[in-house]
C-alpha cells in the first residue's frame, strides 16, 4: 500500500477550489492553487504536490485558451476532466490514496478524449506545464537535477526554460562579486 | 599539485547549447590538469539526452569531447560512496515544517564527492545552477530564499555546513571569459560588445548569473 496522500486537507481544499475555477472559468484562480500546491511540493516532493500543481495549472493554461472551446471534442474533453476532479475528492475524502492517484492521472488522460488538433494542444499544453511548474520549484531554491528528476524531465529542458526566467537575478543568489570569481578562474589557467 | 576542474551537468548543457563546448579543447592545451565529470553527471548530460531527439545532438557534442579525451569520466572507487554520503549531509541541511527538503540530487552531489575523493589535486568546482553555488557561499542565503518562497521558517543544519564550505565554484560564464581573454574565442566584435554575448548567452541556457553581475564584468574589459 502507498503512502497516504500528505496535507490532505489542503488537497481537497485546492480541488474543490478548483473544480469551481473551471466551472466559472476562473484562470486567475487556478494559476493560484497551482502555485500554492507548488510550496508544498518543495517541501515535500511528493508526487501527488507535484501531479495536482501540474495539472491545475495545465487546465488553467487550457481554459484559458478560449479558441480551443469551439472544438467539436471539448464537452467530451471538459466532461472527463469533472469526472476525475469529482471522483479525485470523493476518493480522497474516503481516504482511498490509491484510487485517487488514479483519479488525478485520470485528468492528465482525458486528452484521450480528444483528437486531431485539439488533442495535440491540449498535450503542448501538459508538457509546458510541467516545465512550468519545474522552473517555479528551481526557484524555490531546490537544484536543478533534483528539480528535473521530481517532474520526470531532463535538466536541458529546464535548463533551457529557467535561463528565460531570471532566476540568477536574485540579489540573494548573488553570492560573490563577478571580479573575484573570474579572477579565481582566471588564476587557475595560469 | 595536479588540478582538476569538475563539471557539473549545469556547466556542461550551458556550453553544449550554447555551442561552446569547442573552447574545452583549446582550454586544455597547456593546461597542467584534468577535466572531470562524474559517471552521474555522464548520465544526464550523454546517456539520458541521447534517448530525446530535441537533445540528441548536444548529447553527442558532449560525447565527442570524452572520445576526444577531453573531459574524462573519473570514477574512483568510493565515490558512489561517497555520493551518497554528500547527498544525504546536503539533503539534512534544510528543514521545514519538520520535513527535510532533498536539494541536490546524485549528480550534483557527485561533483562534491570527487573534489573531496581528489585530495592530490586543487579541484575547481564548474557549477551553473544555483542551489549547489548557494550551498557552498552562502548557505544562510538559501535558507533565507526557501523562507521567501515557501512562506515559512525554515531550519538550517549548521553542522553539515563544514563539508561543502571549502569547495570552489566558478561558472561556465567564467570559464567562457577566459577563454576570450586567451584569445580562444573570436567575435566579430569590440571586446565589451563580445563579452556581454558570451555572458547572455550562457545566462538565456541556464547559468546562474545576474545581469548585474554582468555590468559588472563588461566594465573589465
């Protein structure tokens, strides 16, 4: 048996927020439960933290994109996506951690629902969400290869999108003068 | 004392996407030491991205280079030992909420572990990404960013702190200046035009470096 879902509390809190963001297509809302779960993540990195702030981001970035409602396999794609979330907090609420990890990757899978363009953007859209949701965590302070092994990408790929963020600009990363650190490489090819 | 200047995987994607991994060779020659990378951070810079298209050839730009005898894979005996023990000191440093927060993984960790293992040797430390660089300058700093950003109080273990505080880092930033002072990099450009290319280069692929820092650099040239 896996372990049991960690905050629980503050998981179904999140969800159920959630569930009515995506109801009254409140982006705003769900970009900020993202970020929330994303705390918990850092500290945690647990993979539920790191799936669920994925995830509400990822739709939050979906609904966002109102074009991709006139799509003839959205209701389908939207439909499946209330399921999950509906049965993600009954099964959490019944302490059942195993059929709510399911439930949650259920959402993730409810592209499957759709096809053709709609299904490719809405896949565009998971990735980006998981780099997303990568950089943010780097931020946090935790490294980049333990950063990219929690969400299951390469360190290029976040490498590559954390370069664009200006994390390094941080006064408190700043931890040397740029003169005393080149001087030190520069004595050691002497 | 024999010198040895070990990679990280940061250092390592920023020059391969960058295009800079060439300066490597250049840098060597006369050079009167090694460069190491560890059979971890192979992992992630060859074994790993040669299985993804976007990164197959950055993979094999970085392979070129240990074929080439270049950088040499070094893999002492203890080291996974060692690894493991510097990843479990780095990831007690920092507690909250009573959790310890896991901030290096093995490949970071095994950059530590060798310049440790490599006590014949003066070992420069070539890291891009931030925390490893935080943890060995100003461990209190990336406590105090965990704080800010995780809206908590955050705990440090100030005795796994001796461990990491005599290493030295530098950047591939760095190493790209050098090489520009050496002459081994050519840009069609005034040196301070050509400087600040180099060093936003390296800060758009993943070095931690700030555009301050960057003022700051162009004014030495």
């Amino acid at each position: 048996m896996k372990e049991e879902v960690k905050e629980k509390g503050n998981v179904l809190d999140i969800l159920r927020k959630a569930k009515s963001a995506i109801n009254s297509k409140d982006i705003f809302t769900l970009k900020e439960l993202s970020n929330r779960t994303i705390h918990n993540a850092s500290i945690y990195q647990d993979s539920d933290s790191i799936s669920i702030a994925v995830v509400v981001y990822a739709l939050a970035k979906v609904i966002e994109r109102s074009k991709y409602s006139y799509y003839k396999d959205w209701p389908v794609f939207m439909k499946a996506v209330n399921y999950s979330i509906d049965k993600a907090i009954s099964d959490l609420e019944k302490d059942d951690a195993d059929s709510f990890r399911e439930d949650i990757s259920s959402i993730r899978k409810a592209v499957n629902k759709a096809s053709g363009n709609l299904k490719r953007y809405i896949e565009d859209v998971f990735r980006k969400a998981l780099i997303n949701k990568a950089s943010r965590i780097y931020e946090h302070g935790i490294s980049l290869e333990q950063t990219a092994y929690m969400l299951g990408i390469t360190p290029f790929e976040l490498s590559e999108y954390a370069g664009k963020t200006g994390i390094g600009d941080v006064s408190l990363s700043i931890t040397m003068p740029f003169e005393k650190r080149f001087k030190r490489a520069w004595e050691f090819f002497k | 004392m024999k010198k040895a200047l070990i990679f990280d995987s940061s250092s390592i994607i920023t020059l391969a996407m960058n295009n800079l991994l060439s300066v490597l060779p250049k840098l060597k020659e006369g050079f009167d030491g090694s460069f190491f990378i560890t059979p971890q951070v192979k992992e992630e810079v060859i074994d790993r991205p040669l299985t993804i298209r976007r990164f197959e050839l950055e993979a094999l730009m970085v392979l070129d280079m240990i074929k080439k005898g270049v950088l040499e894979v070094m893999n002492p005996p203890s080291l996974a030992k060692e690894t493991e023990r510097v990843r479990i000191l780095a990831n007690s440093m920092f507690a909250a909420n009573r959790e310890k927060i896991k901030i290096l993984h093995s490949g970071e960790s095994s950059c530590f572990a060798l310049a440790s293992l490599l006590k014949d040797h003066d070992s420069l430390l070539v890291v891009d990404e931030r925390t490893s660089r935080m943890l060995v300058e100003n461990p209190e700093n990336l406590r105090k960013l965990f704080e800010s950003k995780l809206h908590t109080s955050v705990i440090m273990n100030k005795v796994n702190m001796g461990y990491f505080k005599n290493a030295n880092v530098i950047r591939s930033s760095e190493l790209c200046l050098v090489s520009y002072k050496k002459g081994l990099i050519e840009l069609p450009a005034p040196s301070k035009q050509a400087v600040e290319a180099l060093l936003y280069a390296s800060k758009f692929k993943g070095c931690s470096i700030s555009n301050e820092e960057i003022s700051e650099a162009m004014k030495l040239f």
